[in-house]
C-alpha cells in the first residue's frame, strides 16, 4: 500500500459480486441453464420476453441464494421482486427482474483468512441477461462494430448479486474477499464460480480520502474478468484518482471500464447520463416469505465452511492455518481425506504433504484408500523408507488408485537399511575422500555435500539423508 | 341443415347428442360471418380452416366415442390479444402485424380441450386501451346494433361478435371494463372474474396487476358455463389462485332469496338519466325476487379514475417496453439500435398507447414516482378498503356498468379524458381485483341496451352469478 | 415532456409532443383531486389478491424451436438476432 497512495491518504473499496447459480433451469422458467450450449437453443416465451409470458420462481435459485445468505452470516428476510426498467437488445422485456428496497439477505459479513471482517449489505436474487457479440469494425468492440449477434442462452439464468460494505481498505484484501467468496460458493454448491466463464462477475466502487475526512467520489469499476485483474484495476484506479486530486482536479462519479490489455480504467459513462431505472413492484410476481422452517433446514443442510475446515485441519495436523497447503486442500474438499488418514492410523501432519503433493488431479474423495496412505506415513515416520522413497512409493499408489505400501517399497528394493549399515557406508566415504572429510570439520558447509553424495551413492539410493547428516555432524563433534 | 341453437351449452348438448355435427355448427357460424362482419368488423382474422379443421376433430373423437368436453363443437370468438400458436396475434397493433406466437395462452389450451372451436381473432383498441375500438389498427369494430355507433371497447370486437351472432360466446380481457363496458354497449352479458381466477398466461399484458379473462355471452348461463372451463389453477401464472372453481350455472338458477344487495348511495354522477332508471327498475327486480335492498358508500371511488390512470399506464409503459424491434415484431430501419428503438416504437404505437407510455413513464420517473404512482397505490388500497366494509353489508353491489349507452364514432376518441371517464363504474373493481358482470337490462337513449353491473367481493362468483340470473330472468324489457 | 419520450424511447415530432403535453395536462389536472387526500397512514396496495411463495420446481421444460423464433425476427444471423450498432446505450 505504502507505495500506491502516500501516507495518511486511504483507499476505499466495496465490491459487487454477481453469481450465476448452479440451478439446472432458469430463475422464472425451466429453460436450461447451461454454458457453452448452441446460440439460442435454451429458449422459451419468458426467456424471450415473448408478449404474455409469465415468470415463476425457481424454488431451487432461492434455496441457493438462502445458502448463500446463510454462509455469509446474512439475515433472510420476506422480500419482493422488482423491475428495473432500461433498454438494451441482450435485456429481452426492457426491464430486468430484480430486487430492490427489499432483498432477500441482508446484514452479513464475511471474514478474510487474515481476520478482517467484510461487511455484507445485502445478497439478492436477479435474472440474467444475454449475451451480445460486435461484428465488425477494426477492434470486435462495441466502438465502431457494424452490428450486434444477440444470443438470450443466458437471458434468465439465476444470479445472486453479492454487495460488499465499502470496507475494503487494499487491493490485497479485495483480492482475499474474492477468493473466499469464491470458496465459499464452491463448498456449498451455489455457483461454479468461474470468473473465466463469466459465472462469478466482479465490480469494484473505489474511492480515495484523507484519513479522517469523508469517503471521496467513487467510481465504479467494471469488466474486471479475474482476481489478479481486481487487485491491478483497483490499484490503477486508486492512483488515478489520487494524481487528479493531487493536481487539484475532482472526481466525477461515474462508470469505468477496466481494460486490462491496456492496464487501464476508461470512462464508459457518468453519473449525468445514467438511466431512470423507474424502478417498481413487478406485478406478476408474489412476495417470497421463507419460513423459519425452511431457513432451518436449509441452515441444517450447510456443509462446513472454508474457514472452519482451514481451522480444523491446521489444527489437526500442526500446519500454518495461512499457509498454502491448508487452503490448497481445503479448496480442492481433500481436507476430510487428509483428516481420515488420521483415523485410519497414519500421521496427518504427512499426509498434509502427500495430498498437497500428488493429489492435485484426483477428485474430494480420492480413489487412493486412507488406509494405504496412513500405512506409508507411518512406514516414513519410522524410517521404513526414506522420504525419497516415499514420495516414489506415493506416486505409484496414485497412479494406481492404492496399493500395499510395504509390498511396493519391498518391490523396489526399498527395504530399510539400519544405522549401523549407514555407519559403514560413512566409514567408506570418509576414506575415500578425506580432503572433503577435512574440510567438512573445517566448518565448509559444502563438503557436506560431496560426502553425503557419495553415501547415497554407495547404498544406492537407500540411505535417509536425514540420518547420513546426523551421522556426520556427529562424528564431527 | 339443422336448426342451430343460439347459446353455448345447447350447442355442446346437441353436439354430444349427435344431433348435429361440429361442422354443420361452425359452417353456419362461418356463413353468419361471412355475411355480415364486412359491416362489423368484430374480427381481425376469421380462422375458418382452423376451426373447419377443429370441427372435423371434435366430430371424429365423438363418432368414434370418446370423451369431447364440454364445449364440444362451440364456436368461439378470442379477442386478439390472446396468443395463438401460429395464428396471428396482433392486439391491432402495427407494432405485432403478422406476428405469430409459438405458444398458446393458457386459456386457449383450456378451450381446444374443452371442444370450443376457434372462428377467429377478434378486434380491440390498440394493446387494449381505450373503451371504443376505435383506437384499432385494423379500422374500427361497429356496434352491430346500430352501426353509426361504438360497440364499446377495448373488446369491442368480441362483444360485436356475440351480439352478431358470429359466435354464441367469445372471450375478452378486463383491465378498467374492457369486457363489462362494451358487453352493455352491445346488449349481451360479459364477465369479468376475480383477479387469479383465470390464468393470464399467454394473455399479451396491459396492465399486469389490473388484466382478467373472461366472456362475453347471450345468456347468464353461458357465461357462467365458459367461466368455468376457463377458470382455474394455472401454475405458469404465478397470481393464478390455486382453489377449485364453484359451480355457476348452479348459482345463476339458484335465485336471490333472502340476498342482500348494496345500493351505493354516493356514487359518483355522470349515468344517463335512462341508465339511472334501468338501475333502479334492476333493485326493485331483485327485492321482489326476495332479495333485500341495503345501503352502502363507498367514498373513495370517486378517486378511482385517478389511480387507474396512473396505474394501469405505469405497468403498461413497462410491459409494452418489449416492443423494441430486436426480437420479434415491427422493427423501422435506423443506423444504430437506439434510433431504431425510437423509430419502431413511434411507427409501431398509434397515439393513444404513446399517451398511456409517456404518462405512465412519467409517473414511475425519479422525483415523480411519490407523487403519482406511489400515491395511486394508496388510493387503490382506500378503495380496496371501502369495498371490504361495504361487503359487510351487502353481498353484492349494483351498479351502472357504462354511465351512457353506445355513443357515435369519433365522439371522445381526441378528448382522452372524457373517453376515461366512460369507465368511471368498471373501473373500481379492478383496482380492488374483484369480480363483476353487466347483464343487460332493458335500454336507454335512442332504443340502445342497458347493462347492470353486479360486483362482488373477491372469489364472491357464485353470489355474483345468483344475481346476474335473477336480473336475466326478471328480463329488463328490451 | 421530451424527457419522458426519450425515457420510453419513442421518437415523437416536436410538434406532436405539444399536442401531447396539452392532452396529457388536461388528464394530470383531473389528477389533482387526490392532493387533498391525507394518504400518510395508508399502505399501498400492490398485490389485488394475497399469495406469497409461489414457486417451481428446478425442472427442465421443453424450448422453443430457434429456427421458428428466429423466422420470425426482425434480423437474424448465425444463430443470433441481429441488432444494429449498438451506441448510446447504458450497458
Ligand atoms: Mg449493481
Ligand atoms: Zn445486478
């Protein structure tokens, strides 16, 4: 931060969140919410804004967007629909189904890894709009095409629009409140999430101030396709804004568009000519009052979140709770294999390691049964094998979906060699190098090398590093 | 040829009984048409194929015995703003000439199961605004009683149909007394049921909160008879009330026996001096009937006018906003597409639907939405309010259904207001979603039928239709 | 007046817009009758008839046909419905 604005001078930053909801139909009707399908096949009257459609709610969007609620610490609430009233060609009924004065979820927060808490002001249900291509024109971009291609596929698709509390103070913590976001969404089920695809949207309000004078005019920023690209539009809008107020300049409200080629914002409208939503009930809608009923069974039904499973697995096997190997699994749900290794008699602080390292392919629930993998943490732990011959041994058991330990390492000539063996082979590297030997005692680390080489060299390969080293430290003195 | 029975349900008897086929019923209705809607104009499109088509099966499914429904083999007339899969439906727009909607309206899928067969799509003020059908695209519709006249609107075409005798029964659509007002410009009964009675699904919206289905018919018995098929949970309209639909035809032989019936004592003035006489001929109909005459108010109605038109305007400006050219309709030639939207719209709208946009537009606009829309909103709720406690008293109410019988073409259609304030009594019962029904009774000015409007609370129907057959039976001398 | 049309997008001549303004004013002065009323204790009404939860179930439902509905646009393309350029739009 200290190099982006100076000191005493504060960025400020909420974010908005649209989620696509992984629903197998739309929000108001059972077209096929699909990506990636032929233009215009998931179609039907209401899709299209067809004259006398009618929309009704898809009960599996609202239960997500409870879930959503729910994980997010929000309260739910009665709510209603709105329209919102703008033309655009992808916006099929010239107004888009809505909520506004009352949302579904309301006051939540979310905390990131490192203890900041983001506040939630609200989550609601909307429909999503379709997708217009630029033909034409030098760029493929809006300016200067010749015409549009307009695809209604993904016209109606469930969103949950997620928006933050101006509580964002860095490019870095708007990075950790997406990333958890998107942890979040993935471990319940609500969204796939993928910012790439366009299922998880990302618009960030930015503003600077003075420490201790209010918020500055903020823009909005938008078409931000990644994370890494949120931390970058939000750092290039920050300065920008600071260097116009700086050179005595102020800052319009308006809507910025991130380019991220270019590294920079660019006005795509101001606030003077934004439109008049006329934003009223939408009438062929009712209101949505989730019983306490239904909010208990839905809370009753939420898995564990990101954060609790970080916590109990880096309390379980002894692991940083930041680090990356704890929220690596956690992301990839092998969090409850790794802990049942435990159960199954292994050591998980070493099962932590193995799943990080070799099973970045498999799936929540590897096809690797924990008892094999216990079994090879305790063969490691007790210097059956060396830590080298593990990790050979582990590669082979994933590729073949489990496997015996103890019989593959036997295979492979692995059979442990005990200390007295090791002695000799040091014996044997001492006389045939006594210079290294020498300047080994010398105190040069290096040499350390060459003996320890020549041992693994001599035992081919079975000797633990560990245990050579410990050897001639020891008989250093 | 058989001698082809007038009304609906004695049609569906002799259909059933093999008296006559379908087809001899709906060539002779085709022929009626053929006849005389050259003078008319009740229909936009007349689909003889389709309904010779729908004859044809109605006759083999009952030669062949099966079960046909019914409405087996009985024409009906469907006012053009009812989609009909491939068959134009044009709400007598410019804006949708030609177009034809790949589905069916709810209420079309009811019918075709049912037996009815489809003679044509029917003539309405443009998107159903307006209370003439003059405001027609496609020229207006002529009150078949007297052709110099309106047949009343905005579903005129199918209360001319009914009156012409091109159909027994047609349905319209009812947002401020689209079906009330012109069924008594053109002598026949027409039914609007309590808002979610019917599915509005497939129904093009005018105003969404405010539009309900329902027919027109020559007899109580028929309009009770099509209420009933129609009626009914649908669960792609999410305000569709999901409860199973009384008997009607019941109701409307039961009597009025020991009924009470309110009489407003402040409504708001402005009826024919003969519409106020038929009025007061209808209550001494029912208190000799054995019904009981009790005094109601309603203060608020005399605002109502002002909430329908802020209200009815603001959720058209909003439904009609998916006439923009880009996926199916009119759509004018500009070099961008935000010139194209002005373009269209202003080619594809005649000026009474571009005077309920900008108003309604206005009322929902940033700064005004308190002041108008907001406030029509509260008032719909004083009303709503009156009703409830008026409903205390009395059963139903009774009403004039038009404050004047049919008037010439071109009277009001420049002066906005006054053609609003031929809604003045319809109107009400919209805002507050209950169901109402004009059954003629006797005439006024110039010889032109009466209609007597009988409300009733939300899903009161069957005290509704109780009524509405005392008064058929007391017959108002015609 | 102007505003309003362009809100709603509808190209209406300057000299309709007059005529517009005057009809539209006559109907807002018969308006004015509910200015008297006291509405501050009164709830709108939104809804005709009281339902809440009214919902589907996640069921997939057959699609429309794309080459009928497309058969039946304006302009169409490649799959697509085919738009002019699109400026001076909100996104
Ligand atoms: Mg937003
Ligand atoms: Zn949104």
């Amino acid at each position: 931060m200290s190099e982006l604005l100076p000191e005493g001078w504060e960025l400020i930053c909420g974010l908005e969140v649209h989620v696509e909801l992984a629903t197998k139909t739309k929000l108001f009707s059972g077209s096929p919410n699909r990506f990636g399908d032929e233009p215009n096949t998931n179609i039907d009257p209401v899709t299209l804004g067809l004259p006398g459609a009618l929309p009704v709610l898809n009960e599996q969007a609202v239960e997500l967007a409870m879930r959503i609620g729910l994980a997010l610490n929000c309260t739910i609430q009665p709510c209603t629909f709105h329209r919102k009233n703008y033309f655009y060609p992808d916006m099929p009924k010239a107004y888009q189904i809505s909520q506004y004065d009352q949302p579904l979820n309301i006051d939540g927060h979310l905390d990131l890894p490192g203890g900041v808490r983001i506040g939630v002001e609200r989550a609601h249900l909307e429909e999503d709009t379709g997708k217009s291509t630029h033909i034409g024109g030098a760029t493929g971009r809006i300016h200067g095409s010749e015409f549009s291609l307009i695809d209604f596929n993904r016209a109606g698709v469930p969103l949950v629009e997620i928006v933050s509390r101006p509580d964002i103070r860095t490019s870095e913590q708007a990075r950790q409140y997406v990333s958890e976001l998107r942890a979040i969404l993935l471990a319940i089920g609500a969204s796939d999430a993928k910012m790439e695809e366009g299922s998880m949207r990302c618009d960030a309000n930015v503003s600077v101030h003075r420490v201790g004078e209010p918020f500055g005019t903020r823009c909005e920023i938008k078409n931000v396709n990644s994370i890494r690209a949120l931390g970058r539009a939000i750092e290039y809008e920050a300065r920008r804004q600071y260097d116009i107020i700086e050179s005595g300049g102020t800052i319009r409200q308006e809507t910025r568009h991130w380019d991220d080629a270019e590294g920079r914002t660019h006005t795509l409208r101001t606030k003077e000519d934004a439109d008049d939503y006329r934003y009223f009930l939408e009438p062929d809608l009712v209101p949505l009052v989730p019983g306490d009923e239904w909010i208990a069974r839905v809370r009753t039904n939420l898995p564990m979140l990101p954060a609790a499973r970080r916590s109990r697995l880096a309390t379980a096997t002894g692991a940083d709770v930041q680090g990356e190997a704890v929220s690596v699994i956690v992301e990839r749900g092998q969090d409850d294999y790794v802990l049942s290794v435990g159960e199954a008699g292994g050591d998980v602080a070493r099962a932590l390691v193995y799943v990080q390292q070799a099973f970045a392919e498999e799936p929540p629930t590897p096809r690797v049964p924990s008892k094999d993998i216990a079994a090879l943490t305790v063969m490691e732990r007790d210097s059956k094998v060396t830590s080298t011959q593990a990790k050979t041994v582990l590669a082979e058991i994933v590729t073949n979906g489990g496997g015996d330990p103890a019989a593959i390492a036997a295979a492979k000539g692995f059979e442990a060699i005990d200390t007295s063996e090791v002695e000799g082979f040091v014996d044997q590297a001492i006389a045939a190098d006594p210079d290294a030997w020498q300047k080994f005692c010398n105190g040069e680390q290096k040499a350390m090398g060459a003996l320890v080489g020549m041992v693994m060299k001599a035992s081919k390969g079975k000797a633990d590093g560990k245990v050579v080293t410990a050897i001639l430290n020891a008989r250093r003195g | 040829m058989a001698n082809i029975p007038t009304t609906a349900a004695a049609i569906a008897d002799a259909v059933r009984a093999k008296e006559m086929s379908a087809t001899e019923v709906v060539e002779h209705h085709l022929g009626v048409i053929a006849q005389r809607d050259g003078d008319i104009n009740a229909f936009n499109l007349v689909t003889a194929d389709i309904a010779r088509d729908a004859a044809k099966r109605v006759d083999a499914a009952i030669a062949s015995g099966a079960d046909v429904g019914v409405l087996a083999g009985v024409p009906i007339a469907i006012k053009d703003n009812m989609c009909t899969r491939g068959v134009p439906t044009t709400c007598s727009s410019n804006m949708l000439a030609g177009w034809k909607p790949p589905y069916d309206a709810t209420v079309i899928t009811t019918l075709n199961a049912a037996g009815a067969v489809m003679v044509g799509k029917t003539n309405l003020d443009e998107f159903a605004m307006g209370s003439s059908t003059e405001n027609s695209a496609f020229g207006p519709t002529r009150n078949p009683l007297d052709t110099s006249r309106v047949p009343g609107g905005s579903s005129g075409g199918s209360a001319a149909a009914v009156a012409a005798g091109f159909a027994p029964v047609s349905l319209g659509s009812d947002t401020g007394g689209s079906i009330r007002q012109p069924a008594a410009l053109c002598g026949v009964v027409g039914v609007k049921p309590t808002y979610g009675l019917v599915s509005r699904y497939g129904l093009v919206a005018f105003a969404s909160s405010l539009d309900q289905i329902g027919p027109f018919a020559t007899t109580v018995d028929d309009a009770a008879l099509i209420t009933e098929v129609i009626a009914g949970h649908d669960p792609k309209d999410s305000t569709s009330i999901p409860r199973p639909v009384p008997s009607l035809r019941a109701a409307a032989r039961e009597g009025v026996q020991g009924m009470r019936i309110g009489r407003v004592t402040d409504l708001p003035e402005g009826a024919e001096p003969e519409v106020a006489a038929r009025l007061d001929e209808a209550f001494a109909a029912l208190e000799k009937a054995g019904a009981r005459i009790v005094d109601v108010t309603l203060p608020s109605l005399s605002y109502a006018l002002t909430a329908y038109y802020l209200i009815a305007p603001a959720e058209a400006s909003s439904n009609l906003a998916r006439y923009d050219g880009v996926r199916y309709g009119l759509r004018a030639s500009a070099a961008d597409t935000n010139a194209m939207y002005g373009a269209t719209r202003a080619a594809g709208f005649g000026d009474e639907v571009k005077r309920r946009i900008m108003l309604g537009t206005y009322a929902l606009s940033a700064g005004y939405y308190d002041a108008y829309y907001g406030k029509a909103l509260k008032v719909r709720r004083l009303i709503a309010d009156d009703f409830e406690r008026a409903y205390a008293q009395a059963d139903v109410v009774l009403m004039p259904t038009s404050p004047m019988v049919a008037f010439p073409f071109g009277d009001k259609v420049d002066d906005p207001m006054s053609m609003y304030l031929c809604d003045i009594y319809t109107i009400p019962t919209n805002l507050a979603g209950h169901p109402a029904m004009s059954v003629p009774f006797g005439t006024g000015a110039h010889g032109l039928p009466v209609g007597v409007q009988v409300l009733a609370p939300a899903l009161g129907e069957v005290a509704m239709f109780r009524v509405g057959g005392a008064l058929e039976a007391a017959g108002g001398a015609r | 007046m102007a505003k309003v049309a362009r809100l709603a997008r509808l190209d209406i001549a300057d000299s309709d817009i007059t005529h517009f303004t005057e009809q539209l004013a006559k109907v807002m002065d018969h308006f004015r009758d509910v200015d008297a009323l006291d509405l501050s204790a009164v709830a709108p009404m939104t809804q005709p008839y009281p339902l809440v939860n009214v919902l589907r179930a996640d069921e997939e439902q057959p699609c429309l046909d794309r080459d009928e509905v497309l058969a039946a646009a304006p302009a169409a393309e490649d799959g697509r419905f085919r738009v002019p350029p699109i400026i001076g739009l909100v996104d």
